[in-house]
C-alpha cells in the first residue's frame, strides 16, 4: 500500500507550490498514471481522502487520467500498445520490447484559491 | 548526505538516530479569492528520486557498490546475505542496512558475522524510500571500495517504485515459491537486473520448472540474469560472487584512486 506514502509525496508538492504560486486552498488535483506506472488509481483515491484531510486539500477532487504505455519492439521495430509487461509484440511475437510511455506519474493540474 | 532533509514523521525508525528537525510553514501573505488553474508537470517521486541521487552519488565518490535486496518476505534473504558476507570475508568489507517493519532480529543476525548493520522500522510502511536509507548510510559511514547491501521490506510490490540509489535491484526468489511470480510481480523483475533462484537445496524435492521461472523473468525483462544458489548447501554462491566482484569492479571504474579494498 504505498499509495498513501505516494499521497504524502503528493501533499509536499501542494505545500510547496501553495508557498511559490502563493494559493492557500486547492480544489482539484489532477494526477497522471501511467498503466505500467505501479499505481493502483483506486489505492490511491483512498490514500488521497485520508492524507488530504485536515491540510489545505481537504475536500479536493482527484482527477486521474490514465495513460495507456507503449512499448518498442526492439526485434521488428513495432511499436503497439501494452497493457502487461509480459505481453508479447503483436506483429512478430517478440517479448523483446521497451517500454516507451505508460510509467508516468505526474501532477499535471492544481485548481486552486 | 541529507542537505534538503525536510524530515517528517513519517512513521519510519532508523536504529540510534535521534531525529530533531522540524519544519514550518509559517507564511502570512494574503492570497487571492478567486479560483486559478495551475498547470504542472511534476514528477510526483521526485522528492524520493532527489534523495535517491544523493545517495548514488555519495556512493559514486567513495568507490562504493550499492545493492538493493527485493523479495516475498522469507525468500531467505538474510540467510543469503549472512553466507554472502562470511564468503567475501577479508576480501571486501561489508554493510548492511535492513529494512523491516518490525524489529531488530535481521540486523542482529548480521551483525553476528561482525558486519555493521542499521536497522530501518519502517513501522506501517511496506518499503524503504531514498531519504530513510540516506540516513542510515550516514550511520553506516561505510568505508570507500566497500559494498552496501540494503535488504528491503519483504514486499514485491511498493520497494519497485521506490529508487534508492543502488547500482542494481538484485530480486531473490526462492524455489519454494511459484515459476510465475515474475509475471504477477512484473513491475520487480523489470526493475531488476538480477534473479537469485534460492533454496536450489530444496528443487529435487519440489515440481518447480527453473526454465519456466527464467523464462517467465525475461518475457518481463528480456535483460534480466538468473543465477541458481542456495544460501544453506553454498551451491551456486561462487558464480553470486563473481557476479557481485564484477559490479564492484565498475562501482570502482570511475572511482579516483582505483583500488581501495581493505
């Protein structure tokens, strides 16, 4: 469950940036999740209630957005979509591939007052 | 080694270290009324990553070979790494850091073979972070040209996400376990750059496939390498070594003085 350890990473962001962007609420929050990222959206909803409670995100919404990951086929060259990490490529078979997108986490967003 | 240290509470114990700082956030400016979207692109682990090149680079400078030990809780880790330290002995010198929830007994056993140890208690954490095991190195102040070894929280999960400076995530799976632990702990094994198959003793006793456990690794990670041992029969443990001789002998590549064992 390190989502809520990853919430509390999330809250030092809002503290920082409330100091340097001079706000004092946030409202929403939107977070970017890679598919292949080792975050669990739903853990993290949860870890979000329950660290934010009591600081200056009370009451925020968490916006997720997911990103599908992508992956290189470093025998064919294909680069196609990957939803696990031992999928094969979809042209030649290959489990020979990089993943090129979908280990994201990021903010991407404050809504703030 | 911690010059941003904003230490929190964050629940976790470090061994003897007495922890005294504080941090406010007193600030009185008035802030505007009306709502504002802030666009950001933040690393939400850049914190953590932050710390974590600290602590490469405090590792880099002094010649020293990091490891970050991954598994299920009793793969026998600890068991591997008490017979690891007794096998390079005089020839390299040895520290452990040990990361458990609870208690000390880890730690004590290592430090049983005469390495010094520092216990991390993560208390309700499931992984150790960048900034805990900074800490600890400093208590450690190991010796230049010597190796780190950092047992992490028996978890196959969250210690993935968590770079703590290591040149490599060794990941230890016993045989004992299932072949297809790494495609449902896929996010470990692409992390890791090496696979210790442990308590090899016990295979003429089990049904485990070996190739299908290799297999399985490298449709996750196609570099991955696997090597068999067994920490109680020493079977394999020569081939661990020279493993771990070669990844000192590149922690000490871009080391100034270029030898420095002990």
């Amino acid at each position: 469950m390190h989502e809520m350890s990853l919430c509390e990473n999330i809250l030092g962001i809002l503290k920082e940036q409330a100091l340097a962007q001079n706000f004092e609420k946030v409202t929403r929050v939107s977070v970017e999740i890679g598919s292949l990222s080792c975050v669990e959206p739903e853990a993290l909803r949860f870890g979000f209630d329950v660290v934010m409670r009591g600081s200056l995100a009370e009451d925020a919404t968490l916006d997720i957005i997911e990103t599908e990951a992508l992956a290189e086929c470093l025998d064919c060259g294909a680069t196609s979509a990957i939803a696990e990490r031992y999928d094969p490529c979809p042209m030649c078979g290959s489990h020979h591939r990089k993943v090129t997108r979908g280990e994201e986490f990021r903010i991407r967003e404050l809504e703030v007052n | 080694m911690c010059t941003t240290c904003g230490c929190g509470g964050d629940g976790a114990r470090i061994e003897g270290a007495a922890h005294g700082h504080h941090h406010d956030h007193d600030h009185g400016q008035s802030h505007a009324e009306d709502s504002r979207t802030i666009a950001l692109e933040l690393d939400i682990l850049a914190k953590n990553n932050a710390y974590a090149a600290e602590n490469r680079s405090f590792f880099a400078e002094r010649g020293i070979l990091a490891l970050n030990l991954v598994s299920s809780p009793g793969s026998g880790k600890t068991a591997l790494l008490v017979k690891t330290i007794g096998m390079l002995g005089g020839r390299l010198k040895s520290y452990v850091v040990e990361g458990d929830q609870q208690t000390s007994n880890d730690a004590d056993r290592i430090r049983a073979t005469g390495a010094p140890a520092v216990q991390i208690n993560t208390g309700k954490g499931c992984h150790l972070d960048a900034h805990m095991v900074g800490h600890a190195v400093e208590r450690l102040a190991p010796s230049e040209g010597s190796v780190v070894f950092i047992e992490n929280v028996g978890n196959l999960v969250c210690p993935a996400a968590f770079d703590l400076g290591e040149a490599h995530k060794v990941a230890i799976l016993s045989v004992t376990e299932g072949e297809d632990k790494p495609l449902k702990y896929p996010d470990m094994f692409a992390a890791s750059d090496l696979v210790l198959l442990n308590k090899s003793d016990l295979l003429p006793h089990l049904d485990f496939d070996v190739a299908e456990t290799i297999a399985n690794a490298r449709k996750v990670n196609p570099s991955i390498k696997v090597l068999q041992v067994s920490a109680r029969s020493g079977e394999g443990m020569e081939a661990w070594i020279a493993w771990l001789t070669a990844a000192r002998g590149m922690a000490l590549a871009g080391y100034p003085l270029g030898t420095a064992a002990e």
